[in-house]
C-alpha cells in the first residue's frame, strides 16, 4: 500500500484538467539557445511564453497555454522532480503513442515526473501532462498506467476547464491564475493552505456545476478508452485501475489518495467504464508491458531509495517478469559497486531483448556512476550509432565527454539541447561543457535558459546581462544578437510569471 509522505502533492490533489489551445491559436515554438533555426524564427518569431500583457487576437485558449507553460516553470522551481532521463523518454513514448487517438491533433506536450511515491497524475494548459513515479508502483501494468494517460488526455482534449468556466468568461483567466497558484503554494509546503486558496478561487465558479464535472469524467473515460483501444491497450485495463483505487481507499479508511479527489470513482461509474469497455475492440494489441515493467523496476527503487529490498519484495509480490526483477538486481549491484556483476546482467538482458534501447543506456549508466568514463563513452557511442535519436543515451554521452573532450560534449549537448527545448537538465550540462570548451557567452545564455525554465526568471534575466557583456568582448556577434534577442523573450515570461 502507498503511504503518505509529507504535503507536497496535495497540490496537485486537484489533478486540474484544463484546455489546450488549438493549433491556430498556439504560440510559436521555443527555440534553444544559439542553434540553427529557420529564417522566419531568427527575424524574431515567438517563443512559447509570450507576455499576457500583449494586446492582439490572442483567444483565451491561448492565454490557457501560456499561463499553463508559466505555471510548469514555477512548479520546476518547487516540486522535487524525478530526474530520470529513461524514465522520462518513456513516458514520452507512452504520450505520444496516445495522443494521436485522442482528439488533440498535433498539440505539443511537456511531460514532468515527479519524484513523490503518491498515487497521482495531472493535466494543465497548454498540454502539460505530470505524472508521479508513485503511479508506476501502483499501476502493475502498463495499459493500467495508459489508462490513467489516456483519461488525462481525454480532459485536455474535451476542453473540460473552458467549458466549465463558459458562464463565467470574463473572469476564466484570473479564476485559473489563482487555482495554480494554490497549487504551486502546497507544492512549495503550503499543504493545506494551497488547497484552500485553490479550491477556494474555484467555488465561485463550480458550486453549481458538479452535474458538469460528472459528465466531465465519463466524457474523459470514453475518450480514453477509445485513445486506448487504438493505441494497442486493453480498455479493460482502466475498470481494473478504478477498482484497484477503490480497494486502496477502503484500506486508507476512506482516505482516497490523490488522484481520486478530483477524479472520484463510483459504482456507477465503473459499471458505466465496463459497458464501454466491453464495446470496444482493439485491433492490433500492443505487446510492450516488458519496457514498462523495466521503468516501473526503476520508480520503485526512486520510490525505495533508502531501501531498496522494499523494490525487490514490491516486483515479487506483484509476480513482475523475470526479466524485470534481474533488472532491478543489476540497478542494485551497480549502486552497491558491484559493477561487472551489474554490466554482466544488463548485457545479457540487453543480447535477449535487443530491441530495448533502455537496456544499454542502463549499462553505460551503470558503467558511468562507477567511474568507468571510458566504457561509458564507448557504449553510449556504440548505442547511438544504432539507436540515434534515443536522446538518454545521447545525454549519458554528453556528460561523461564532459571529463575527456569538453569540444565535443559541446556539440553533443547543442544537439539535444536543439531537440529538447523544454529540458532543464539539457541546458545544465550544455551550460558546463560551454565553459569548459571556451565557448562563455553561449555557457552564459545555457545556463539563463536553465534558470528560466526552472521559474528562476529574475536570475535567468541577470545571467543574460552577463552573457551580453561576455559576447561584446569577445566580438561574438552572433551570440550578441542570440542573447538580445532572448531577453526580450524573457521580459515577457516575466510578466506571465508575475500571475502567480
């Protein structure tokens, strides 16, 4: 059973699933520091977080999305997050192979993991989609993960937040500031007080509307089980979770956890998900549960950080695979400095299942936490030479380069960093093998773009001043205009930040 630990999620106890905005009314896409971009975008296009004091045709929807990317910077700044880079290409993965069937279209996502063990997962504006490494202990499959996903997306797509804000208008905008901010006040140990203040600014609004949010989770439920259905995964698997949230409660004494606050189970609603369910087919079933029970053997030992039999006893108890219980071992041999113990069982595993690119990654990773540069270099390398886009194993590159060519760890991580806009840690490490590779103005703007996703926009801004000064003497004229340019951006999510 999952156990509470602290008031951190209570903020996202109100799993808000807001709208997203249609493609039409999306701002531009963020661009990373000083890469290659097209035309349009270097004469100045739009960056992602564009000031809410702007006037033009902007919708609501579109305020939606900023106020939504805003908020996923400030939650950054506060939430402990799960900085797991195979974990997190999973859950991508897993996004993505969703959201096609799922009304949404082409929408960007951002996906956040959180490192709490409690049973959770959420959606806000403008596609964000956070899930805690709790749900992968308490979803023993991975179409019972899909399931929780899915209903997610279902929210974001049915556009349930304007809807149920359409007799309020003229007042959407300030009324969802407040609920994230409340949100991001329990995130920081505002506990209690940031539910309050959040539920608080909703009662105006939903008092009258509990009809509405009724109907809200059955329409999710039948987007999501359709999502599902098309993805390869058994619609079945989301009345098993529901029935598996309501023995939970019953054990908590009627506590339920977190993500039944806001998405309460009844009888009549499984019964109605089973009816669905049970018309629903799925044509071409996906047989992938082996890479999810590998990255769920990864949450919990996140999860069981300090004692990691506990994850060894959780994957027995729930009759895991053999394969993802050697998994787990091998994890552990590695942070017990059994390393060839470790890269001996990772590499078979990797030689049974060659088309899990998590595999090697986990033996470089393994061979890099030991000190082993080299082999960790040489794996990653040979990894990528057949899994190119697999962007962890190009992140373990970048970082273990960073000790034996900072030139080209600089370019590895440029790479990623161009591929990965929305990754802090991405800029982390670009902004180290900046400095060390004798590029400072672009180490300077890395890292200001570190800060900035992170909520720390102030600091983000300053740190922009002293890339400017940097490039001025050192004559870099590209790296002048980049910065210049940046900051104009920044001062505007600057004043989308200040809504909360």
């Amino acid at each position: 059973m999952l156990r509470r630990t602290g008031t951190y999620l209570t903020a996202c106890a109100l799993s808000l699933a807001l709208s997203l905005p249609s493609q039409a009314q999306s701002p531009g896409r963020y661009e990373a520091p000083g890469l290659t971009r097209s035309p349009a975008v270097a004469a100045g296009g739009d960056y992602g977080l564009p000031s809410l004091t702007r006037h033009g045709s902007q919708a609501v929807s579109g305020e939606e999305y900023r106020l939504g990317r805003a908020w996923l910077r400030q939650f950054r700044a506060r939430a402990p997050e799960w900085q797991d880079a195979i974990a997190q290409d999973y859950v991508e993965s897993l996004v993505a192979r969703l959201l096609p069937h799922s009304d949404l279209g082409d929408a960007r996502t951002a996906v956040t993991l959180v490192e709490s063990r409690l049973l959770n997962a959420f959606a806000v504006p403008g596609g964000v989609i956070g899930v805690n490494a709790g749900l992968f202990a308490f979803a023993e499959r991975e179409a019972e993960l899909a399931s929780v996903v899915a209903h997610e997306l279902g929210h974001l797509s049915q556009r349930h937040y304007a809807r149920g804000q359409a007799r309020a208008e003229q007042t959407q905008i300030p009324a969802m500031a407040a609920m994230l901010a409340g949100m991001l006040i329990a995130a920081g140990g505002g506990g209690d007080a940031g539910i309050a203040a959040a539920m608080g600014s909703q009662a105006a609004f939903i008092q009258d509307q509990l009809s509405y949010s009724r109907r809200f989770e059955q329409e999710a439920d039948r987007v999501g089980l359709q999502a599902m259905a098309d993805a390869g995964y058994e619609p079945g698997a989301m009345v098993e979770m529901f029935r598996a949230m309501q023995r939970m409660m019953s054990l908590q004494g009627g506590n339920p956890p977190e993500f039944l606050l806001t998405h309460p189970v009844t009888e009549s609603r499984i019964s109605d998900t089973q009816a669905r369910a049970d018309q629903v087919s799925v044509t071409a079933p996906r047989d992938g549960d082996l890479h999810y029970q590998l990255v769920r053997a990864r949450a919990l030992l996140t999860i069981h950080d300090r004692d990691p039999q506990q994850a060894t006893t959780r994957l027995a108890q729930d009759q895991a695979p053999e394969a993802a219980r050697r998994y787990l071992a091998a994890l552990i041999d590695g942070r017990a400095g059994r390393t060839d113990q470790a890269l001996d069982a990772l590499d078979a595993l990797a030689r049974s299942q060659p088309d899990l690119a998590m595999l090697p990654a986990s033996a470089a990773q393994v061979a890099f936490e030991a000190g082993r540069v080299d082999d960790a270099i040489a794996r990653s390398r040979r990894q990528l030479r057949l899994m190119p886009d697999y962007s962890p194993a190009s992140r373990l590159l970048g970082e273990a380069l960073l000790q034996r060519d900072p030139d080209e760890a600089y370019r590895v991580l440029r790479e990623l960093a161009d591929a990965r806009p929305e990754d802090p840690q991405a800029f982390t490490l670009l902004a180290e093998a900046a400095g060390r590779s004798g590029h400072e103005a672009w180490g300077h703007l890395a890292r200001a773009e570190q800060l900035q996703l992170t909520g720390r926009i102030d600091r983000a801004i300053r740190q922009l001043e002293v890339a400017k000064d940097v490039a001025e003497r050192e004559g870099d004229n590209a790296a002048a205009s980049q910065i210049e340019q940046r900051r104009e951006d920044f001062i505007g999510y600057r004043e989308t930040l200040e809504k909360f």
